[in-house]
C-alpha cells in the first residue's frame, strides 16, 4: 500500500458510525426541553450541534455531543419565562 492508501484507511477508521443513536438522543432531549420550557411539541426546533460534533471534526469513540439550546426570554404579566 502507498502513502495514500494508508493515510485512507487511517482517516475511515476515524469516523464516527453511530449518526442515528446521536440523532435520536438529540432529539429526545430537546423535545423535552422544548416541553418543559416552551410548551412545544418539537424534537428538533430551537437546538443545533456545536463543538466537535457539529462541526463534523468528532472521532470514533467520543464520549459527549454539545448541543446548543436557543431560547429568548419573554416577559409577562411581571413573570419572566423562558
């Protein structure tokens, strides 16, 4: 094998396989969020990947996902809700 071949097989024996389960966690998790805080039934509004994941540099094995919750603070009635 060349240089090339190696350095190939080197980098597809970093990528990350488990897209789906991180998926599906993800999703669960801000469905919750988005229930418990908004009152709204989306697993994917209001949430995006960041830090290594999102930015598509994540290795095979990392342990974490960062996730990145976008809420603004709304003002009623003198209560602040998020």
């Amino acid at each position: 094998m060349g240089v090339a071949e190696n350095f190939k097989k080197f980098a597809n024996n970093l990528r990350t396989t488990n897209h789906a389960i991180v998926s599906e966690r993800c999703k669960r998790v801000t469905k919750r969020i988005n229930l418990d805080f908004r009152g709204l039934d989306s697993s994917t509004s209001n949430s995006r990947y960041v830090g290594s994941y999102g930015r598509g540099t994540a290795i095979k094995g990392f342990s974490d996902v960062d996730i990145l919750m976008d809420y603004h603070l709304i003002c009623m009635q003198n209560t602040i809700v998020i």
